[in-house]
C-alpha cells in the first residue's frame, strides 16, 4: 500500500461497533481487520486473527483507502437470474387466465410463450417461487 491509513477516534468507534453488529459476516470480519489494523497490529497477526490470507487483509485496506467504511460495507454478490424472469410478467397473466392442470403443462406452455425449456423441477420451483399456483396436482 502507497500510503499510512489513518484513523480517526470516529472511524475507529464505527469500525467497533460494525465488526460486530453488521448483518453481513463478510462486512463484520473486513470491519475487525481494519480496527486491528487501527490499533497498528501487523498484517501477518491481523491476518491470523481475522482468519484470511494477508493478499485478503491488503485487499481490505485498499477498499478502505478507496472508500472509507462506506466501501467496506459494500456486497457484490453474483446472484444468476432465470431467463424466465424475463417473461414473468406475461407468464404471470397468461397463467391467472389458463391455470395449468400439472406441472407439465405449465412446462409446456412456458416453452411454446418464451421458447426456454425447464425440467418440471425447475418449473416447478419458478411456479412457486412466483406464487402461480397448479390448478390440481
């Protein structure tokens, strides 16, 4: 790192208190290393306390430089999403005028409307998950 991070006494209060009261243990263990890292411990004991390699520790201290704790706190997690997500609107509607009978036919008639074919599994899950419901199964 270029540079000495600095703490103020209000940084090091908030990182205090987010290592362990964030909802996220991702943000609670970049907080802890931080506020170790605020009380001048070495990166090789932070990384031993913390738990992650010190390549992690210097990765955390450069979101702090780049962002303060705001940059800290930051999720990015991949979340994948259905390609039938797309079309829930009209699967939506076409369902509430034509409840299918069985997984299957809702499996076939989401194939014809979008032209993405599922396993009746994943038809299944995507049906309840939107709260359309099977008329008889």
């Amino acid at each position: 790192m270029s540079k000495q991070l600095k703490f103020s006494p209000e940084v090091k209060e908030e990182l205090h208190y987010h290592r362990y009261h964030h909802l996220a243990p991702l943000v609670q263990r970049r907080m802890e290393a931080l506020w170790l890292k605020a009380h001048d411990l070495p990166h090789k004991q932070i990384a031993e306390l913390v738990g992650v390699s010190e390549n992690t520790i210097r990765e955390y201290f450069e979101r702090y430089e780049q962002g303060g704790v705001e940059r800290l706190k930051e999720l990015h997690y991949y979340q994948p999403q259905s390609q039938l997500t797309e079309h829930i609107v009209s699967l939506e509607a076409h369902f509430r005028d034509n409840p299918p009978a069985s997984i299957k036919q809702a499996q076939s008639e989401i194939e014809t409307i979008t032209g993405v074919k599922r396993s009746e599994t994943q038809v299944g899950e995507f049906l309840k998950k939107n709260s359309i419901y099977v008329a008889a199964e």
